[in-house]
C-alpha cells in the first residue's frame, strides 16, 4: 500500500551510498528492487538484506555498466524476474581527482564517460521498451554538472552530460507519460568520497560540510525522499528538472 506498491525499479549502484538509500525507500513504499552494481563492491549482499528486511523482493545484477550487453542483460533479468519494469534510477558513477587536466589520461577520461555517460545511456535504452505511460527515468547528476570542481574536471564533464541528456529524453518521452528527472546531490557521505576528501578524513569532510548554507554534508538517507517523489504519483506533473539536494549550496 505505499507510494510504489507493484512497481518493479531498476537501481545501477544501488548496493552503496546514495543508491541504496533509493533501494531502501523504495522498498519502504512497496517496489520490487533490482540492484545493479560493479562485482569489485563488497556491500551488495548486505545491500539486499536491507532492502529484504523492508518487505521487498530484491536481485542482484553484478556486472559493468560501461558495456551496452551488460546493460541490455542486467534489464532483461530485471524483466524476467518481476514481469516488466516502472523506474529506472541511472546512479552508478565513478570519479577521480587530479590536480591539473595534464594528469588525466585518455583511459580515465574515457572511463568516467564510459560508465557515468554511457551507462546511463545504455541501461534507459534497454528500458524504454519495457516503460509504459507512468513510468519514471531518474538520473544522478550531481552538484559538480553546475558549479564545476576544479579537482574534478572530468567527473565535472560527464555529470554536466547527464543534465542535458536528462532534460532531452524528457521531451522525447514526454508524449508517451513517461518522466525523466535528474538528482543533483550536493557533498553526501558516502565511499565515492576520496581519502583525504572525504569520509576517511574527518576534517575535510567537516570543511566541505562548512561550504554549504546548511554548515554539514548531507547523508544518503536525505536522498532517497527526493527519488520517492519524482518516481511516485506525487511527482506526476514532474518532468525535465533537476532536482537539487546539496544543503543550499547553489541557489538558482
Ligand atoms: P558509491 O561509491 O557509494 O556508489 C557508487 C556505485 O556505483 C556503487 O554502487 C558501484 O557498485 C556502482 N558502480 C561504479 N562503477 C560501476 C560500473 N562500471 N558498473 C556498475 N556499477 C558501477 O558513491 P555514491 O556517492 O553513492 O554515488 C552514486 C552517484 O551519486 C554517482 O553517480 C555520483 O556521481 C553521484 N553523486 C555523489 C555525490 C556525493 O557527494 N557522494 C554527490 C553528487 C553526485
């Protein structure tokens, strides 16, 4: 009887931080949960007994999102398990800090594209097939896609590459009722945060914290409330947008 009772929802990078806050508010409003995750990741099966202790049917899909079989297999389990597919949350993403673009090579440039543009790609493609009017397409950008990282150009660039893919495939699907939003977290604590940047170093998490209006970094649990929203019928006049969750740090 909650806000996504018999919805089936596709999750890449939903066995760690910020996907699986999804994971888990999902199956609190009663979907069946199909987690896609990168197999080098320990937290997947601590991950589906989370998202099984909320009353939810949950599998695990491991492979890279960065192939386009991969993708197309990953949605077609997801099918074959739970008998179609409601939303798709496009999450998986990498990023690697460098001082100056010189440090960066053409495989890490590559790489950030391949799994955080071409990822999101792939997987919705595999999906629309199986998406029918009410379906929902939800995109993790980030704060980055705006206000740019100096430590984090290419990260910076593919996020800014998921902004406008998200508002495109919104007028496209539009006439079909299905919505394509997109997520921009602000600093949240979570493994992609980097040594010395992040969650393993106490102080630079409380200086990135100090930068936002709010004076903290945010949590993966105040995130899976806004893909609630844009997934369920709360959301159903909702499409093209960027939702901002970053603790006031870029006002617009
Ligand atoms: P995380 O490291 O906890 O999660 C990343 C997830 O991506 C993992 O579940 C991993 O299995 C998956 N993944 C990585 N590469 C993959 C691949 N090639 N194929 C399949 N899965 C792959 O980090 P997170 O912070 O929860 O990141 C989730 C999303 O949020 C990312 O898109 C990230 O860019 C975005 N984001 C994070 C922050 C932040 O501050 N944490 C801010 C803005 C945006």
């Amino acid at each position: 009887s909650g806000k996504l009772s018999g919805k089936t929802a596709l999750i890449t990078g939903g066995d760690s931080g910020i996907g699986r806050s999804v994971a888990l508010h999902y199956a609190r409003e009663g979907a069946n949960i199909a987690i896609v995750y990168l197999d080098e990741h320990e937290d997947a099966e601590e991950a589906r007994r989370l998202v099984e202790a909320e009353g939810a049917k949950v599998i695990l899909i491991s492979g890279d999102v960065a192939s386009s079989a991969f993708c197309n297999e990953a949605v077609a389990a997801t099918v074959a398990e739970f008998g179609g597919l409601d939303i798709v949350v496009n999450n998986a993403g990498i990023q690697v800090v460098r001082e100056r673009l010189t440090d960066i090579d053409d495989a890490e440039w590559e790489r950030h594209f391949a799994v955080n543009v071409h990822g999101y790609f792939y997987i919705a493609r595999a999906a629309l097939p199986h998406l029918k009017s009410g379906a929902s397409i939800i995109n993790t950008s980030s704060i980055n896609a705006f206000a740019g990282n100096k430590f984090l150009v290419a990260y910076s660039a593919t996020k800014a590459a998921e902004a406008g893919f998200t508002r495109a495939l919104a007028l496209q699907l539009a006439d079909q009722g299905i919505r394509v939003n997109a997520v921009a977290p602000g600093p949240i604590w979570t493994p992609i945060q980097p040594a010395g940047f992040g969650p393993y170093d106490p102080q630079a998490v409380a200086d990135m914290g100090r930068d936002t209006p709010l004076g903290r970094i945010g949590q993966p649990s105040e995130l899976g409330p806004a893909y609630v929203y844009l997934a369920s019928a709360d959301g159903s006049y909702v499409t093209g947008q960027t939702l901002h969750v970053n603790g006031g740090m870029i006002i617009n």
